[in-house]
C-alpha cells in the first residue's frame, strides 16, 4: 500500500503536488532516495560525467539533485514550490555546481538541446502530459538521454498478506479511495508490460505507474527506450508508515477522521504482527534517447 499507482480522475489531481510543498520538512525525512545502482546506469547510458550539464525537473528537496551533485555533474534542477527549493538549496550548499529554477517546468525558461540529459524522479506524472514530453525533449540535446526514475508497488508473496491487511482497512475506512487503489502486479507482469510498450517512452511510463500520461507524440521524440528495476522489501513501524504515508498526495484526500482511524489502524497492525510492517516495492529506471531533429 505505500506507493500509489495510480491518481484517480487525473487530469484534476494533478493540484494535489502541491501538498508536497506543504509538507516540505516531512517529505524531507522519510521519503526515501533512489538506489545508486540505478543513478549510476542512466549516467552510463546517457554517457555523462563530471562537469557534464543535465537538467532535473521537479526536484523537491533534493533527493536525486544530491545522487547528481556527488557524481560531479553540473545541474539545473527546476522545482516550483518554494518551501521544497529552499530546503535543497541549503542542504546542498557546497556540494556541487547546481542552479535552482523556482518554477512550473511548463514556465520556466530553459535553453533549447542544451543537456545530455534530462531527470524527473517521482514528478513527470504532475506536470501536463499535453507538455512534458514536448519540454523535455527540447531541452535535450540530439542524442541526449531522459532519465525517469520512481518507486512502484510491487505484488509479492514477501508482502502479501500485510498488504492485505492495509488494504482491508483502507477499504473500511475510506472505501472511495480504496476502490480506485489497483491491484498490483509482479515483477514479470510488469516487465513483460514494459517490453511491449517500447516504442513509446511515455506508454511505457504509463503502464508501469497506471497515470494517464501516455500521449502519441512522444514517439517521434524519443527512441531505445530501456528499463532498470531494483526490487525491495520494506519494513516499517506503525510510526514510520504513518509518517511516510503523510508526505503522500493521497493522504490530503482523506478527511481528518479517516486519517486518524488509517492511523490507529496501522499502530494496531504492527503490534499484532510483533514485528515491522512489509511492504514490496520497485526502484524503476527508464531511459530513452532524444530522436535526432529533422
């Protein structure tokens, strides 16, 4: 149950992304970063290295901007809430050559094939799809390599019955939320879904997270479209799933009471498990290179 797959009547959620402004200091301290071993494939794939300029869309508190910073890379990292910017900035200060963009990545004024590449961790699905193949696309260079990296739920026998038990009580206690939660899929189903979507980097995003960002265009942009996956067992606390599940957008939707009873609901979980609360998830990468303009 910890990361949602899909945002139900999308085109109006997407004004939720703002929570995660709101909730800046949260989100700095218990949403995860991504594992070096996928940071480390999209800089092999896109080719770059120190002093190499690249583009990060919407970088909150400066999770990936970090992974980026300590691989010498110089970054642009655009991001438009204020509260979540500012708390990169000064956690960053020093690390690396870096340039903060306090703007909606549709406003932004950004150089024409600039970057060798271009990463959105966990954000692509809150920009406009109508524009956001379109933006990335022009602010790579021909050649140059978009990166997109996020967290999955995952179905898996490790997890299946604590999943179950969450899922139970969602179901209870907000149940418009919890018919529009998907099942999720196995590692296989999910790859075997990837691979027959590659022509199109944005079918093959949208599969893997059920958002409704697939649009026709971006096959003429893109092209090589691969996929990296790390899957993970999680383990949390009712503490710390409660805390985690408070920097999620979905968690706004939710009226003070349902939150207060998905609370208790998941303190009393653990202490009947006598032991943490498991969850399965994957760490996806996808790559795809920028078609050569005409």
């Amino acid at each position: 149950m910890i990361y949602l797959a899909t945002i139900p009547n999308e085109a109006n959620a997407r004004s939720y992304g703002t929570v995660f402004n709101e909730v800046a200091g949260e989100y700095d301290r218990h949403r995860p970063g991504y594992p070096d071993a996928l940071i480390d494939q999209a800089s092999d794939v896109a080719g770059i290295g120190p002093g190499v300029p690249v583009l990060e869309i919407g970088c909150g508190t400066g999770q990936l901007t970090r992974s980026l910073l300590t691989r010498g890379l110089r970054v642009t990292a655009v991001e438009s809430g204020d509260e979540l910017i500012a708390r990169a900035r000064g956690q960053l200060h020093g690390l690396g050559e870096v340039e903060f963009v306090n703007a909606r990545v549709e406003d932004a004024s950004l150089p024409h094939a600039r970057y060798q590449a271009v990463f959105l961790a966990s954000a692509i699905h809150w920009l406009d799809p109508d524009l956001s193949w379109h933006r990335a696309a022009d602010a790579l260079a021909d050649g140059g390599t978009l990166a997109l990296v996020s967290y999955f739920g995952l179905e898996e026998a490790r997890s299946s019955q604590d999943q179950k038990a969450l899922r139970a009580a969602m179901a209870r206690i907000a149940p418009e939320l919890a018919a529009a939660w998907p099942a999720y899929r196995d590692l296989d189903g999910m790859l075997a879904g990837v691979a027959a979507r590659r022509a199109n980097v944005s079918e093959v995003w949208a599969w893997l997270g059920r958002y409704d960002i697939a649009r026709g265009y971006a096959e003429s942009l893109f092209e090589d479209t691969h996929v990296a996956a790390v899957p993970m067992l999680l383990e949390h606390t009712g503490e710390e799933l409660n805390a985690l599940l408070g920097t999620m957008s979905f968690w706004k939707r939710l009226s003070p009471r349902q939150r207060g009873a998905l609370a208790a609901e998941n303190h009393a979980l653990h202490q009947r498990l006598a032991r943490p609360i498991r969850s399965s998830t994957i760490a996806c990468l996808v790559t795809a290179r920028r078609a050569p303009r005409a």
